[in-house]
C-alpha cells in the first residue's frame, strides 16, 4: 500500500493462546526496541493487544512480522495515517488479560457474539426487535456513540457485571454490541450469552473498522482514542455532534486532559475557551498544579514529569 503521511498509527488485537507469555512479552519489547516503533502493547496467555506509532517503514515491518507468526497470522490491522507520533515510548507488558474485564471464564477463542460486517450491521439495525447496547465508559460515549444506541453508566469496562440488571430487560431482542475496536466485545458479548441472551451480535473491528468500510454513517460525535489524538472521525454521511464545551456551550468534540494535573480529567472544551481557560476545567483548577497549556491539552507521562521536577 501506498501512503501519503510520514507516519502510521497501527490497532490491533488477536486472542490466541500464547505459551509462556511473559517470555514472549520480554522478547517482543527487545525486538519493538530494535525497530525503533513507539506504542503499548499488552500480552496475555489469551493473546496480543497492541496500538502501535512509527514510521511507514517501521508499521509495516512490524506487521509482516508479526503475520509471519502462524498465531497471529489472521490479526486484522486497522491503521490511520498520522502527521505525528502518537506515542512516544514503547511498552511491552504482561497482564493476565488483553483488555481488563474480570469477567471469568470468559473465553471468546471459544464463544462469543456473532460478527458482522458494516453493511451487515447497517442492514441488521434497521430491524424490528434489535437494540444496539455500547459497551465502553462513560467519558467514551459522552464524545460520540450510534444514534439510538443503549449506553452504560460505567467508568471502567469491569464493572459491565454491575449493570446486568439493566440490561436484563433485553435479554429476549437481538443486541449488537460495539466498542473501539472491536476487542472489548469479543469479551462483553461473550458474557452477555453466558448470562442468558440468545441473539448477540458484534461489530467486527468497532467503530473504527466502521469508520472506514462503512463511512461511519449513523455515528453521532466523534470515537474516542487512546492515544494522543484523543478523538477521530467517524462519520462522513451524517455526521452530526453530541457533546459541547463544558465552558460555552458551543457544540464541540475536543476532548482534553484538564491542565491541573491531580484532577486530570477529560472535558470537552473549545479552541477558544481553551486559551482563555487555560487548559482548566474550573476556576480552581486554572491555579493549582498547572501544567504548560499548548492548545492540545494531552499531557504526555514525561512532561508530566519534568513538571514536577520543575517545582521542585
Ligand atoms: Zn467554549
Ligand atoms: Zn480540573
């Protein structure tokens, strides 16, 4: 493929059984390191899950690689081009899981929802008897989710299981679960099944994948990232916006990080309002443990640090 930025962003996942998988973890960062490739990447005994940033050069090196490993010969990429790194450090680590859920036992290699298509999606959500239930946190779909979608009051992917009385009710319609990319409804729609719906769907490759192949129609707002860009596009047929600055209220998707760093918290804010703001969600903010504010308002963990150093 040809690209046109200097850089990629490259999302993946894969579960797969992975034998000693904190051996592979130590061996995987060595090589990561060789490459010079920036990003996160978690391995599991149930698989891989990785964001990567690099140059063209070094995204595609890493995924022929990667492919060239029978395991993870099927890993589906999804990959945007970028102007800049969106990492800037690379982390290999081991976890007992891929995507946090503490859902046990829950083994997607083994069941789980049925995946579709964009265009499956599209056809299947116009049905009678079908509800679309969204699987990520609150701060995720308060920037964009489906229209019409079904989203849960929660802070962290874990605590789904305190929600199950909620969604009980749905328990005899057809549910198409979605989230980012696709990874934390292999899991959720695995437990959904496991509690006793009969007709669970996935969006293959979430929003993102969505993005892409079916031009993001009938998604309001904008897909929250974890990484530097915070939020991406999504639609390019309807698009519409959900959120406003917390400070205006001006319909805005700019998400930041609050520019005091012990609150920290991830606002919707205007270009404007973020100069005169400050980067602050609050007036008490705006003088308490105040990073530089550069018109991004994503603080990177290092500059965080010298911040700190710097008052000392
Ligand atoms: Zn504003
Ligand atoms: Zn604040």
């Amino acid at each position: 493929m040809s690209w046109s930025s200097p850089y990629l962003a490259v999302a993946f996942y894969k579960y797969v059984p992975i034998e000693e998988a904190e051996v592979f973890a130590v061996k995987h960062l060595k090589y990561c390191q060789r490459l010079g490739i920036f990003g996160r990447i978690i391995v599991a005994d149930e698989g891989l899950n990785g964001q990567l940033s690099g140059t063209v050069a070094q995204c595609e090196q890493y995924m022929s690689d990667l492919i060239s490993d029978e395991r993870f010969s099927k890993t589906d990429f999804k990959i945007d081009e970028a102007d800049r790194l969106a990492f800037q450090k690379i982390h290999v680590r081991y976890k007992p899981e891929i995507v946090h859920s503490g859902l046990k036992g829950i083994d997607p290699a083994h069941k789980t929802g049925k995946h579709l298509s964009a265009e499956e999606f599209k056809e299947l959500k116009k049905k009678d008897n079908v509800v679309i239930v969204d699987m990520r946190s609150n701060y995720e779909h308060h920037v964009g989710r489906f229209k019409g979608a079904i989203t849960l009051d929660i802070e962290n992917f874990r605590d789904l299981p305190t929600k199950m009385n909620e969604l009980a009710e749905l328990k005899d319609k057809t549910v198409i679960t979605y989230c980012t990319g696709g990874i934390k409804c292999e899991k959720a729609s695995a437990y959904l099944l496991e509690n006793g719906f009969n007709d669970v769907y996935q969006l293959d490759g979430g929003i993102l994948k969505y993005a892409k192949t079916g031009g993001g129609e009938d998604f309001e707002g904008k897909c929250y990232v974890f990484d530097g860009r915070v939020v991406v596009d999504v639609n390019t047929v309807n698009p519409v916006l959900v959120s406003s600055c917390i400070h205006c209220g001006t319909p805005s998707a700019r998400m930041i990080n609050c520019v005091n760093e012990l609150c920290n918290n991830q606002i919707v804010m205007c270009e404007s309002c973020g100069w005169e703001w400050d980067g602050a969600c609050s007036e008490a903010c705006k003088h308490e443990a105040k990073r530089a504010y550069d018109g991004t308002g994503y603080y990177t963990k290092s500059s965080h640090q010298s911040t700190v150093i710097s008052q000392q």
